[in-house]
C-alpha cells in the first residue's frame, strides 16, 4: 500500500471542507472568493481618511456561536492569499534584500532594482525550489506568526465541489463590517450572472485551529530583555565541563 493510497481513509473522516448552498447564513470558516470589504484609505483632507470598498477573496473569522445565537453586530473577515502569490513575493523579498546589500555603498540612489526582473520563475532553479519547500514547511510548522496555511480542495471526475487551491490567510488583513452589510452582500452577489451557487467552508478541527492561529497573532507578548541564547549556550557547557571535571576526581 502506498502512502498517498493510506492517507485516503483518513481524508474521508477528516475533509478539510463542507460544500454548502452560497445563500446559507455565514458563519465561521466560510470561504468567499470575490468580496467587497471596506477599507479605510489616506486622505489629504479632514478627517485625513475615506473609506472604499475593496474585493479580496476572505475567510469567515468570527466564532461560529455568536453569529447562531445573533451576538456579532459586526462581522470579521481575514484576506486569502494564493500560496503561488505568497512565495513569489517572499522569494522576491529576499532577492532584493540581497540585491541592495550588493549595492556599493554611496551609490543606493542611482542603482534602480526591478524586481520582476531579480528571479526568473519560468525557469527556477534548485535551490529557489528548495526554498518553496521550506517556505511551505514553516508555514504549517506556524514559524510565520502572522499567516497560516490552508490545505487545498481538489475537483474529483464525479464531484461538484469547488475547487480550491493552496492559500494562505493573511491574519493581520482583516476586515469587519455590520452583519446585516455582509448578509444583503451576500444575497447580491449569489444573484451575479455566472455566480456559483456553492461556497467552501473550512470544518473542524481545521477552523479551530485558524482561530487559535488568529488569537496568538494578536495575543503575543513582546519582552524588553530576551534570553541570549550564546550566552546560555556557554553557561550549560561550562557547567557541564565542571560536572565531568568533578565526577572523574571523585572516581
């Protein structure tokens, strides 16, 4: 039997998805592939801001109990992002970190980076795959605070779920608006010619986990002085050179 052909059993009793009617009242883990949320934007007069309506496609934050018993009058939503965009822009963050570090120095002002132009991913090489690698890897390990890793959804030959694939949810893009906005918006765009009638909703354990995921986002504790690990390092070896040392003169 091979591993792909053990796993299957286990993906039947655990789905990472629901499919469900797109008019169904929202709730926790509901996924929406074209959304308006507001978005308050810069503005250069008082009271310096304005709001706009952006689309992204988003995931259902708010807990599945408040929005059943009618407790949320707002409603919160995390933005997804394609984990193909997220490792394009990461790899590309690096390059041209490196990029500007190559730059002489006294010169930063006249080189001109184009970053499009620092990878060519038509044609990526090894080591940039093997970067995609261990950029998925930290990602489910949870080593990026401020993003999580949502498993794709596959169309079957005979299967009318939608399909999904690899996001990632940027927990620190999150957007709230007044519940009954997100319910007549809803209705709106399930009515939008060519509009799918289903929508994917994460299901347990796998939404408990974004929520755990989300809360420590935002429950970290920033800590004036941190342990130096070098300095911990060097304080366990000495100590335990002085153990051996002693253990072998009692001997």
């Amino acid at each position: 039997m091979t591993e792909v052909s053990k796993l299957e059993p286990e993906k039947e009793k655990f789905p990472w998805y629901e499919e469900v009617d797109a008019g169904m009242p929202l709730t926790q883990g509901d996924i929406i592939p074209n959304f308006i949320v507001p978005m308050v934007v810069t503005d250069i007069k008082p009271p310096f801001f304005s709001m706009i309506g952006a689309e992204f496609p988003v995931i259902v934050m708010t807990q599945a109990c408040d929005l059943e018993q009618n407790k949320a009058k707002n409603i919160s939503f995390c933005v997804l992002e394609p984990l193909s965009e997220f490792s394009k822009k990461l790899l590309l963050d690096e390059a041209e970190a490196v990029a500007k570090q190559n730059i002489p120095k006294g010169k930063e002002d006249e080189v001109k980076i184009n970053r499009e132009e620092l990878i060519n991913f038509s044609d990526l090489k090894n080591g940039k795959q093997k970067r995609i690698n261990s950029i998925i890897k930290d990602l489910k390990a949870g080593r990026y605070v401020d993003f999580h890793l949502l498993n794709r959804n596959e169309i079957g030959e005979n299967d009318t779920t939608s399909e999904l694939d690899y996001y990632v949810v940027l927990l620190k893009q999150t957007y709230q608006m007044p519940i009954e906005s997100a319910r007549a918006l809803i209705a709106y765009l399930v009515q939008e010619p060519g509009a799918s009638k289903k929508r994917l909703r994460l299901s347990p354990p796998y939404r408990e986990h974004l929520a755990q995921a989300y809360a420590n986002t935002y429950s970290r504790i920033g800590l004036p002085i941190d342990i130096e690990p070098t300095i911990a390092q060097g304080i366990i070896v000495h100590n335990l050179k002085e153990e051996a040392i002693k253990q072998a003169e009692e001997q």
